[in-house]
C-alpha cells in the first residue's frame, strides 16, 4: 500500500483544539471528509484513493483525529486501566473517560463549520467509521451520504478479533521510545490484520510504520483514544436515526472487526448498500482502491443501481 509521504499540512482550530488537516482538489468542489481509524495518523489513508478521488472532481479533505499525529493532544482527567475498561465495556458498563467518540464526532463536525462546509461526504475507517456513524445519526443535515470500511457498532457483544490480533496488540502496549522495538512490534501487528488475499511486503510495513513514526509518536494519546472507544459503548441504536445514502465496505477476511460486523450495521440501517470484500482483511489493500474509488464516487452520487461498477481484481488466499 503507498501512503501519502508529501502532505501540505495546515492547522485549523475547531471544538478548542487545533487540528492539522490536508486537501485536495478544488475549493469549491463536493467535499468528502475521510475520518481515519484508531492510533493511526491521516498519512496512514493511501495516496492513491485521495488522489483519484480528488481527479474525479471531489474536495477531499482528511486531518489527524483529537490526540494522533500532528493535532492536538489532551490531558488525562480520568484513570482507568485498558484491562479494567474493556471488562466493563464486555459488560455493558459505562465508565468516564478523558472523551468519548461522541465528542471525536463533534470535533468533525465543528471542523467542517470552520471549513465553511454545510455538507459533506463523509468515508469513515474502523474506529473513524464509528465515530461517522454518530456523525450521521446526530448531525444528519450535515451528511450528504456516509461510507463505512471496516467498522462496527463498538457493541459489547459483537465478535472479538481473532486471537493472534488479540495477541500482537497486547505486545503494542506499553512500548519505549527506541525506534527500533516499535518498528518490529507494529510490523507483526500490521502482519496479522493486513488483508490475506493481498498481502504487503515487510519492507513495505515498515516503511509505513517508520514515516508515521517520524512524523509523530504519541502512545498516552493511543490509550486515550481507545479508552474513547471502550467508553462510548454501544453505538447500535444511533443507526435507524441514518437517512445519508449508505454504503458499507467490509473484508470478508477481517481479523480485527469480522465481516459479521458489518451486516449487523446493513440490517440497522434503511436501504444501506453493503459490499463484502473477498480475500480483504483490516487495511485497505492497493490493487482495491480503484475499485473503493469507484464505490464511494457512486455511493456520493446516489447512483444506486450501479453500486457495483467492476469487480475486484481476482484474490487468491495465501494459504
């Protein structure tokens, strides 16, 4: 996968944070605003989906998310152990956090008021994908249409990763700041949720992993994001409130958020156009993101009756 390694970054304030955020396209055109996913910086969404997205006549516009990459970063007001947060989050226990996705999905929305966006597309990334969800459910005037990939309702009961994943995130936790340790740590991560019909190469990861790296590192702001998750809880009955032309993108062979996932969220919401991904795991894979491009660019459009304008390139599954 390439990722974006020239980003011309400027800052807006929004929400009482300043946030660093890249466009593309022309100012006047239809925006869609990409939310990235969990402990991952907006360099992490890949060039070639921004840009022929742009080239197709579209404002693309992504930022670093409340606590990653070059936006700001908050203060811990609550203390509560990841462990401890995620039994209570399995049982359906509210907990106080520094924040929740709620207030990630005001940040979003607030950034677009200071963008003078009315409207826009909105294409949402797992845990960005949730918080896009809120953002339709409670802002629905300001959701042209909403593009889900590789996300959840953040259900207590919905299917756990797998456990290698389980395994290699535990590892990821509590990393010093010696370069070389995280590289080897995130690279096995990486290993273990990347798609199986499309896998990256080492070098590859780790060249990823060592740019976002460079550009920033903040892990107080990792465990504060995903104490954001685990303390949002359900976001399940936010959904039948969705009117945006939906479309849901999901690998069928997604380690981290099974596939399951993803028809839980079809089914809640009216008309929502679900597209299952063969032989895709939890990244976006580069030979897929032509055919992303083409699904969004429809889904934007409302052109509903071609949701599937090609099919993927043909997978086959490493074994």
């Amino acid at each position: 996968m390439s990722h974006d390694t020239n980003f011309q970054e400027h800052f807006i304030h929004a929400n009482g944070l300043r946030f660093c955020v890249h466009e593309r396209g022309e100012k006047d055109a239809p925006a869609i605003v990409f939310i990235m996913g969990f402990a991952c910086q907006m360099t992490t969404w890949p060039a070639a989906l921004l840009d022929r997205l742009a080239a197709q006549g579209y404002r693309v516009i992504c930022f670093d998310n409340r606590d990653i990459g070059l936006s700001d970063s908050l203060k811990s007001t609550h203390r509560i152990s990841i462990r401890t947060a995620f039994i209570k989050h399995r049982l359906g226990r509210r907990f106080h956090a520094t924040y929740t996705l709620h207030d990630m999905a005001h940040d979003t929305v607030e950034l677009m008021s200071a963008m003078g966006l009315a409207r826009a597309h909105i294409v949402g990334a797992s845990m960005g994908g949730m918080i896009a969800q809120i953002i339709a459910a409670k802002y629905a005037d300001r959701v042209a249409s909403l593009n889900l990939i590789m996300t959840s309702t953040n259900a207590p009961n919905q299917p756990l990763p797998h456990l290698s994943v389980l395994k290699e995130f535990a590892k990821t936790t509590g990393i010093s700041r010696s370069n070389d340790p995280i590289v080897d740590r995130l690279l096995l991560l990486w290993k273990a949720i990347q798609s199986p019909g499309y896998p990256k190469s080492d070098d590859d990861i780790r060249a990823m992993i060592k740019a976002n790296y460079k550009r920033s590192y903040k892990p107080s702001g990792t465990i504060r994001q995903l104490q954001a998750i685990l303390a949002t809880g359900n976001i399940a009955h936010l959904l039948p409130y969705i009117s945006a032309p939906t479309l849901i993108i999901h690998g069928k062979h997604d380690p981290l958020l099974p596939i399951k996932n993803a028809q839980i969220i079809a089914k809640k919401i009216d008309r929502a156009i679900h597209v299952p991904i063969d032989g895709m795991g939890h990244d976006l894979p580069e030979p897929l993101l032509p055919y992303f491009a083409e699904l969004i660019a429809d889904n934007t459009r409302q052109v509903r009756a071609s949701i599937f304008p090609n099919t993927p390139p043909e997978v086959t599954l490493a074994v």
